[in-house]
C-alpha cells in the first residue's frame, strides 16, 4: 500500500506570475534576445514573468557562485507571489546548490511546478523524491520564445494547467529535430519520428501497453546523485509506488554507448529500478556507437532480463520535440506502430 499521496501544485492560470532564475547555467549577452522573445511570447499568453538577478550572466558554466544560485531558487520556490519556475535551460553544476536549498521549508510550502530538462532534472528529480511534490520535465524558457510552438512543445501548458485528480493525454510526435538552429524562432523538425520497441522484429511492432508512476531525468546528472542525500529512490519507491509500480523515463547528452550502459548498470545496481513496469528512453543526443556496441546493446545489456517493455527514440530529451512528463504522476503508456501516446493522471 502506498503511504503517501503526491502533492501536486495548483494549476497555472492567466495574470500568475512565472519566475525565470538560473539555478545552472545562465545566459550570456549575446543569447539576451531569446529572453525577451520568451518574455513576450509568456506574455501574451497572459502571464507575468519575474526574472532572478543573475539569469543574465553566465561565467564558468554558471549564472552565479552557488550560495547565489541557491538563494535565488529558494526564494523563487517559497515566494507565494510565484506560481510556477522556469528556467532558462540546463548547463553542467546544478548538483552544488543541492546542500545549499531549504529542503526543509520546501517539503512544508506548497507546491509549485518546476518546468526544464537536462541539468533541470537533477532538481525536479531531488526535489519529488524529497518533498513527494509533483514536477515538469519538458521543454525549457528558451525553447518557448516561439509564438507558434509545434503541438508536442505546445502541451507544456495544458499540463501545467491540469488539476489534481484531473487527466491528460500527449501524443508522440511526426518530425524531429536533426540540428540545433538558434536562429529559427522555433525547432526545424526536420525528420520523421517513429518510437521503437526493443527488441522488436523491424516492422513487426506488437502493441504495448504499460502503467505506473513517472520518474526519471537526464542520466549524464541525475546518476551523479547516487549515493548522496538528494536521491532516497528506495524510500519513494516505498512511500509513493508500492501499489503501481513505476515507469523510468530517460535521456542522455554526449554519452555514447558506453557510457549510457555504465550508468543505467549503477541505477540498478543502486536499486533504482526495484518495481519497474516499463521503460522510455528519449532520442540520445551528442551520441557515438563504442566500436560494434550500441545504443540498442547498451539497453539490452542493462535492462534485456527484466522482461518489462522498453521503449526508445521517444519523444524526450534534447532532440526535439518532448512531451512533458510529470515526476510522480500515474503514467499509462500505449504504444503501436511507432507511435505511442503518454496518458497521465494527477493522483
């Protein structure tokens, strides 16, 4: 039986007001443009935005020295002027502010939603396994300075704007981005989409259908939490997903084969995947082959055993599109024919 139940943070509504700090990386001068286009866009959309002191400067692959960085995000995250914190993108040190946040007064406020991916996701994963509140993985504030966003990003609000109890459902998408391009207001979704099933027969895809409750991250830096404080995996497995089970959703940046079975070997090794129904793995970014060792083999190496379904190329991560998965939210996945589709119910 589960013990405990999510917490999950009211839904975003025209005239709140979203902050936009820089817990990782901020940006630079030459990248301000894209922030006032982002500001806009949020602002048509009927919101207020609030921005943090340091999100316009970048040194050392920071916006700040992390005692800034984390008191700018606690203030974000206890001000109940603030509804929702987006930040600007990722970047590599998020994991020093970590000992630094007011978990304490985190676990007592109420929730809010955390919107980002890749080194966002060190946070929003610490912050449901700590707290047992509710957070975004999905597109980050840069990624939505276009005003006509493709329908995958576009649902980023509708999922911030669903209510506790409430359901919604997401679609994968038809095109992918191959390459980045700054200078286009939105992604150049140049190339079919198609999710995989591994170790399926090409063209021989059966239908499969899983459920269970959503976690997961970029696995260049959630892994770097093993073992620490900020990633109790066993304890929420206890506490929130006895009943259901949980689906893993992942993705990696300038890992190659390798590396990304190394990793998912001490995830498990770890512990993490005790209660596994499934798994999805977004299209892996700034990737290379080890020799004759691939992407498929590292999956396989990692996971073939556990006999639960494994999906891949899915729309996640740092190859656009992305859906917008919710840590902690009961997750139903279908999937047939290269397409799936992510239902999610907020209970």
């Amino acid at each position: 039986m589960n013990l405990h139940s999510i917490r999950y943070p009211q839904p975003l509504v025209k005239g709140d007001t979203i902050g936009v700090a820089a817990p990782s990386s901020g940006v630079g001068e030459s990248m301000h443009r894209h922030l006032e286009d982002s500001k806009h866009h949020m602002e048509r959309l009927g919101f207020n935005i609030k921005e943090s002191t340091s999100l316009r400067n970048n040194s050392k692959c920071v916006s700040a020295p992390k005692e800034t960085r984390a008191a700018e995000l606690n203030a974000f995250m206890l001000d109940p002027g603030i509804q929702a914190v987006i930040p600007p993108w990722g970047g590599e040190f998020l994991m020093d502010i970590l000992p630094l946040l007011d978990w304490e007064a985190l676990k007592k406020s109420p929730p809010k939603w955390v919107l980002g991916y890749s080194d966002l996701s060190t946070f929003l994963f610490a912050y449901t396994l700590l707290t047992g509140s509710a957070s975004a993985h999905g597109t980050n504030y840069v990624d939505l300075r276009s005003n006509e966003l493709d329908p995958v990003t576009a649902r980023w609000l509708d999922v911030l704007q669903t209510k506790a109890d409430e359901e919604i459902t997401q679609v994968s998408s038809t095109h992918y981005q191959s390459k980045w391009n700054m200078a286009l207001p939105g992604f150049n979704l140049d190339t079919p989409s198609s999710w995989k099933q591994l170790g399926a027969t090409e063209g021989k895809h059966a239908p499969v259908r899983f459920s269970g409750r959503l976690i997961g991250g970029c696995m260049d830096t959630i892994t770097c939490l093993i073992g620490t404080p900020y990633a109790p995996v066993k304890d929420y497995l206890h506490q929130y997903c006895a009943d259901e089970g949980t689906i893993w959703y992942l993705e990696s940046c300038e890992m190659n084969a390798s590396d990304i079975y190394r990793r998912l070997w001490q995830m498990r090794q770890a512990g993490w995947f005790v209660g596994a129904n499934g798994f999805l793995f977004g299209r892996p970014a700034g990737y290379s082959d080890t020799a004759d060792f691939t992407f498929t083999d590292a999956l396989s190496s990692a996971l073939g055993d556990l006999n639960v379904p494994v999906l891949y190329d899915v729309d996640l991560g740092h190859i656009p599109p992305q859906m917008t998965f919710v840590n902690g939210a009961l997750g139903q996945v279908s999937y047939e024919d290269g397409g799936g589709a992510l239902h999610m119910i907020y209970v």
